[in-house]
C-alpha cells in the first residue's frame, strides 16, 4: 500500500471536515446546530469506512476517485459550477438555521436520512460493479463497456446516486431553501453526462451500441 496514498485520502478527508463545518457551523452562529452535526456524522463515516475498504482492496480505484484534474474544459466549469452550489447551499442552511427562515420539520431529516442512506448503498455498489470509474471524463487504457447491474439499468448510475445524495443531503439539515439551489446539479450533471458521452462513444469501443441497448441515462422511464 502506498503511504502517498493513505496521506492523500486522509489530507482530503480531513479538509473536507474542517470546510464543511465552516461552512455550516460558522454562518449558523453554533456548534448547537444538531442537523448539521447529523450530517456530519453520516456524510465522513461512511465516507471514511469506504476508503478503507478501497484502500485495502481496490487501491487503484481509490486513486481514481481521489483524481479530480480534468482534461477536458467544459468539464472544468461542470465542477468549478458544482463547488459553487455546494458552497451556497451549506452557507444557506446554517443562515436558515440561524435566522429560522423556515426550518422543516424533524422527521423530514430522518425520512430523508433513510434517502440518503440508501444513496449511499448504491454508490458503493456502483464502485463495486466499474473499476473504470474515475472522477474524471477520460477513457482509461484496456476500458470495457460495463452493461451489467445498475449499468443495465442507466447509462449513469453513478449520477443517479448522487443526485439522490445531493438532493436529500439539504433536507437532511433542515432546509428548504437549500434544496432549491441543489437543484441547480440537475442541470450540472445533464451537461457533464452530455460532453462525457461524446468523449466515451468517440474513444470507447462499444459504447455507442450500449447507448443504443440501454435507453435512460439518470432515471429509468424518466432521464
């Protein structure tokens, strides 16, 4: 096991921690905010039991995930657009915490925790049925179409659990208001699948009949 990489997730993990609580805990003017240390708490120990696990078994894939410079330039505003609505929905939902803009009820966080949860689950077997997958829009030397599991199902069941996470992760802290700009990822991700489909059926061998074999990109019958 290479100790660059076990220094490199757990720099990341840690900067995630320490961002996101800014984030949250600052414009809410307390650490008494409970939502926001909830999600805290199921956001990093999953996060934290699956690197491991990577770390362990499939470090190569790790490595990919923890990959975040991409080549292609449409992609570069994908991601710089993505980090600014993550920055004004967190921000958003320690203020409405604050100022008691409108704060959901508390069952909307345990039904969406549930959501969020079951997200979760499908990420990590989305991990477990692509060892292509990358955070970056590339194809990787040897790459096979992988068409089985979810994969039968959507083109991109990776976009599918994290539109599911990232739209429960704001109703899970309590605010609606985040919600909304969430919403901003549907468009986000329509344009990067958009541009990483062109890359794949132009550089993938048999990626344009798997487009052709499985119809729906996000959601079956729907996306």
């Amino acid at each position: 096991m290479e100790k660059k990489l076990i220094v490199q997730a757990l720099v990341k993990v840690v900067c995630g921690i320490v961002l996101l609580g800014l984030l949250l805990f600052v414009p809410a003017g307390t650490l008494n905010y409970w939502q926001g240390l909830f999600f805290m708490a199921i956001l990093f120990i999953p996060m934290i039991v699956a690197g491991f696990v990577m770390m362990f078994k499939c470090p190569e894939l790790l490595k990919k995930r923890l990959n975040v410079k991409e080549e292609q330039s449409e992609q570069r505003t994908v991601i710089l657009l993505s980090g600014l609505m993550f920055i004004a929905a967190f921000l958003v939902a320690g203020l409405n915490f604050r100022f008691g803009w409108l704060i959901l009820p508390d069952w909307v966080t345990y039904l969406f925790t549930v959501v969020f949860l079951i997200a979760y689950l499908l990420y990590a077997e989305v991990l477990r049925e692509n060892e292509y997958l990358s955070r970056t829009v590339e194809v990787q030397e040897n790459q096979k179409v992988v068409d089985t599991g979810l994969y039968g199902v959507v083109r991109h069941p990776m976009y599918m659990t994290t539109l599911l996470l990232f739209l429960s992760m704001p109703l899970v802290l309590g605010s609606l208001f985040s919600f909304v700009i969430m919403l901003v990822y549907i468009p986000i991700i329509s344009k990067r699948i958009h541009n990483e489909e062109q890359v794949l059926a132009e550089g993938l061998a048999g990626y344009r009949e798997y487009m052709d074999k499985v119809k729906y990109q996000v959601i079956p019958f729907i996306w």
